[in-house]
C-alpha cells in the first residue's frame, strides 16, 4: 500500500495558483493517463477515490475524449442557444418533471436541493434560474425519448449530441473502470450494470446577466443541489462560477476551470451505494470570483449524468461495510427511473421494505349521477391566505353508492351531563360503531344519499405554460381536521424554494368534516365506513380533477370531465400532471 500512496502524490498535484484569490485549489487534478495505458491504473485510481471520500470532486486530465470533439460540442452548442426562442421552442421540454428532454427556456426550471430551511428561503422562491438547457438521451429510450426540432433548423446538431453522448460513455466506462479498482473490487463491477446507459447529456447556456444581481442573489443560475445517478462527467468552458460545498463547513467553494479537464464527481446514488464512503457533494452556479464587469459574460457547460441500468438491484459495496462498519442501506431495487430519482434525492434514508397487507375491496366508483339541486358553499369567501397561490374553494359530487345501511348520526351529549354522563353516553356510541363495524349484514349494507365533498384549490399565481411544471399536490386531513388545516403547512411550502417546483395544491374534504359536513349535516349516516373516503378521493381524481394545472378561475361545482378523459385516467394515469398525495391518518389510510 505504501507504494500507492506515494505514487498517490506524483499524480494528484493540485490546481496552479490563480490570479483571483478567491479561487481554491480543493478540487484535485488527476492526470488519467497512466490508467488508459495501463502502465499505473492503481495509483489513479487511488487518486480519484480519494477525491471523491473527500471532497466528491476530481478534475481529470488526458481523460481520453479528444478535445476536437468537446470543442466540436461546445461549438454546436453555442451555436443552438443563439437560435432565436421560436426556433429553440420547436423542440420544448415537456412540462412535467418526469421526461427530461429538449429545451427548456429561461426561468423554465428551478433547481434546488431539500433543504428547505437554510438560508433566507422566502428570498430563493422569488430568484429564476437564469439559464437555458437542452437535455438528449439514447434515441432507444422509451421512457424518455428524444426531442429533436426539424434538421435544417441546425444541420449536424443532432448527430453531434448522438455522438458525444457515446463518446462520454467510453470515458464514463473507463472512471467506473478506475472506480472498481480503488475500491478493490474487479474491473467491471460497476460497468456490468452500467450497459443501457441511462445517461443524460445537458447542454447548458448561463446568459450574461448583472454581476450585482447574481451576487446579492436577486437572481440565481443553478441553486445549490447535488446530482443524483451515480458519476457527473462536466465540461465547462473558462469563464468560472461553479463552486462546490466545503466538506468541513456550509461555505461554497470557487472551482477554478482547468483547460483541457474534465471535472467528474460523485453523485447521490453511488454516495448511497458506496455506504457513505464517498461524497455527493452539493454544488451551485454563481458568478465568476474574477468578474468586476457590471454583468458576467455567457458560460457554457455541459454536464453528461451517469445512471445504473433501471432493472439492477444494488447492494452497498462489499468492501465499504464489515461487521465494524455496518452496511447503511438496504439492496435496493433501481427499477423504474422514478424510483432512482425518488431515491437518489433522499440518499440519507434508510429504505424499509414495504409490509403487503389485504386490502378490502373497494365498492364500485360510479360517476355519481347529475343532482337535482346543487348546495351553495355554507362559509362566507376568505380573504386570500398566500400573496403567491390563489385560494379558491370547490365542491363535488362524492361516490354515489355508500357502504352500511342509513342510520342517524348520534346525538351530541346535553352539557348539562355530568362529564361521566356524558363519558357513559359516547362509550355507549362507540360500542354500537364497533358492533356495526364487526358485523357482516351491516357492512354489506348500502345507502344512495347524495353526498358532497368540498376542496380548496391553491393554484401558483401567474401559472403558465413557460413556468408550469405538471407538479400537483393532494392533501387529506385526518378525522376530526377541516381542509384548511394544511394552510400552516402550505404557508412553509409556498414560502420554501420548492414553491416554484409547485403548479396547483388541492386540498379535500371528506363528507362529514368542515364546509362538506355543513352541506352534508342532514343526508349523513350515523355508519362511516373509512373505504368511501378513498372512493370519493378517487371519484374526484378520475371525474372531476381538471387535466391540466391552470390559472382559469374554475366553478365552484367543477364540472364532470368528458368520459374519454376518465378512461384515460383509469388505463394511462395523469397525462398533464405529476400528483404527489399526502395524508394524515385516517387521510393517509384514504390515499
Ligand atoms: O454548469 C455547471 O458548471 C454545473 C451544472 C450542474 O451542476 C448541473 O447541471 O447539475
Ligand atoms: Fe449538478
């Protein structure tokens, strides 16, 4: 071992001084040569590990991509983002956050990490992310395939990001190669699962923009976020402004660009999958430390992400976990490219396998036939809550057919019970409910009251195709809550900088709470069976939620979505949005 480390040294020199003395020399150079030749493949490899257990960045140098070809696709590049927007739009990103393909506007994306409470977060909501991307992947993908505008709009551009994008993946293959070696293991354990690739080449375009503004954080270019497959490949041209986290303090750290490098760090999920050992750091893009121009001049990059194959099941390493050191993380299954990124982006969770339980089948959903009358909202209008998602509060029709017979609610105890009166009277209640609950005739009983639910929409003020981002939130409250008892809650959301990751916020209300509960006071049954709130969260979902996120004022009785729609629903899921549901309790147990 002695021998590596000394050889250790002769590789790894650090970064020459530069003139700007805010620049540091913490991310090492690692010259790859003497891997690709074969003539000290150990000592590199030792470099760069070493790198990635202490800093999660390593610049490489003779990496192997001739420099013809990178400037080959900086030039396409540059050439792509100063095509007018009309042109650039032909080929536009899908809005929701689930296909990234194609080319995304100014201000299009936000990127942000999860933590949402450092920092003055109220401030970060309000900055764009002043770049441009365009992201490609293999033209085989069918989870995310290609977006390409017409040919003769950029002759060659195409070709040039098919081919760049292979020729990243032999220099990928080659780290994962050096990755195997310093970690003791063979050659190809990381290559084998690294076939498909499920990588993703990004094209970035950082506008010029004013210095002062980028400084005092009025605006941002990518907020601080660490990368979530396994190895980043980054090319950057010199201008300078990415800055990486210390790994001894929060500080962000000037990285100063080495001609003729490519800088490659270590992302989330081969953090995770290493057991920890080595880092995902968190990086942002800020302006050059150098710059006293009143603005920055343009930067390019071009980051190229490297994926696991979806299908493979990862273990912590073998040689990073012994009985000393236990093994953090469970195997975990990559299989769908949600996963990985649900994943990836929480490496610091433990993974429990889920427990399977018998569910009990659900009634059918009918939609709930058209109404003779429909309720007006029993509460006066509120004042908005939030200056930056508008408040609107909504009414449905719930599942027409309800489960257990009609019985009338209880009656509330007199106060002028003694409180062990009125303790004798609930109990008396509650075993009449347990009965019910246990007995077979009752629970396959049905009633065909006409029921409403009530839900209070929250939508981003000034959604619109160029800032939408499919991201829709669902939330159930537990028994006892009104829908507005997530207002709190939202408070911190819409005030944290995942606000702009958020098109609409829909927030239920199950038939005997809140607002619903006052429509609903005299059709209500005394029996409650938990599944028709699941029922009329699902009636709600396939008849009545609008299909894309808007900025429309909707009616208070949201009308019936037309049937093809519904069908679409049921065999496709959510075309236009990308739902995240949370529940409390008896809200969760709904979902
Ligand atoms: O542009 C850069 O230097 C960094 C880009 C980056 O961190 C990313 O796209 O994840
Ligand atoms: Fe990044």
């Amino acid at each position: 071992m002695q021998h590596h480390a000394r050889d250790c040294e002769d590789i790894m020199h650090t970064s020459s001084p530069d003139k700007a003395a805010e620049y540091t020399d913490i991310v090492k150079v690692v010259d790859f040569r003497p891997f690709l030749n074969g003539s000290n493949k150990q000592a590199v490899a030792d470099a760069i590990l070493e790198s990635f257990k202490t800093i999660g960045f390593v610049y490489l140098t003779n990496h192997g991509l001739e420099q013809e070809k990178i400037d080959g696709m900086f030039d396409m590049s540059r050439k792509f983002f100063a095509l007018p927007h009309e042109q650039k739009m032909l080929a536009p990103h899908p809005p929701s956050g689930t296909h990234h393909r194609g080319y995304s506007a100014p201000g299009a994306e936000k990127v942000v990490q999860h933590l949402y409470d450092r920092g003055d977060i109220s401030e970060a909501r309000k900055r764009a992310d002043i770049k441009e991307s365009f992201e490609a992947g293999r033209e085989d993908d069918e989870l995310m395939p290609n977006i390409w505008f017409p040919e003769d709009i950029l002759p060659g551009f195409r070709e040039t990001c098919l081919q760049f994008f292979w020729d990243c993946f032999e220099v990928e293959k080659n780290i994962l190669r050096a990755l195997a070696i310093g970690f003791g293991l063979s050659e190809d354990y990381f290559v084998k699962v690294h076939t498909k690739p499920d990588n993703q080449l990004r094209l970035l375009h950082y506008p010029s923009v004013s210095t002062s503004a980028l400084r005092n954080e009025e605006i941002s270019r990518i907020d601080a976020h660490s990368d979530f497959g396994s190895i980043t490949l980054l090319f950057q041209d010199d201008i300078g402004g990415l800055e990486v986290q210390s790994p001894t303090s929060d500080d962000f750290i000037p990285v100063r660009p080495v001609p003729g490098s490519l800088l490659l760090n270590a992302a989330d999920f081969l953090m995770r999958w290493s057991n920890d050992t080595i880092k995902s750091t968190i990086h942002r893009v800020r302006a050059p430390p150098s710059i006293e121009s009143e603005t920055t001049p343009d930067r390019y990059s071009i980051p190229y992400f490297c994926c696991v194959d979806l299908e493979t099941v990862v273990d912590c390493v073998p040689t990073t976990w012994s009985d000393e050191v236990p093994k953090k993380y469970e195997p975990l299954s990559v299989s769908t490219r949600c996963n990985a990124k649900m994943t990836s982006s929480h490496p610091q969770v433990n993974v429990r396998p889920w427990k399977p339980f018998a569910s009990r089948p659900l009634l059918p959903i009918y939609p709930p036939s058209d109404p003779a009358i429909y309720p007006s909202l029993p509460s006066p209008p509120r004042e908005q809550p939030f200056s930056t998602f508008t408040l609107s509060t909504h009414i449905v029709p719930a599942v027409h057919l309800r489960r257990g017979p009609f019985v009338p609610t209880p009656e509330l105890p007199s106060n002028a019970l003694s409180k062990d009166e009125k303790t004798h009277m609930v109990g008396k209640v509650v075993d009449k409910l347990v009965r019910n609950m246990k007995d077979p005739s009752v629970q396959n009983d049905k009633h065909e009251n006409v029921l409403w639910n009530v839900l209070n929409r929250y939508v981003k003020s000034g959604l619109n195709d160029s800032n939408s981002t499919g991201l829709t939130l669902f939330f159930s409250h537990a028994n006892g809550y009104p829908k507005e008892t997530w207002e709190p809650i939202l408070a911190r959301i819409f005030a944290s900088p995942a606000a702009v990751m958020i098109d609409e916020v829909w927030t239920w209300e199950c038939v005997q709470h809140g607002d619903a509960g006052l429509i609903n006071a005299k059709a209500l049954t005394g029996f409650f069976d938990w599944s028709d709130n699941s029922r009329d969260i699902f009636n709600f979902f396939l008849h009545f939620l609008p299909s894309t996120p808007c900025n429309a004022i909707l009616p208070v009785h949201l009308p019936r979505i037309p049937q093809v729609e519904t069908d679409s629903r049921v065999l496709r899921g959510f075309q236009n949005r990308t739902m995240i549901l949370v529940g409390h309790s008896f809200g969760g147990t709904s979902l």
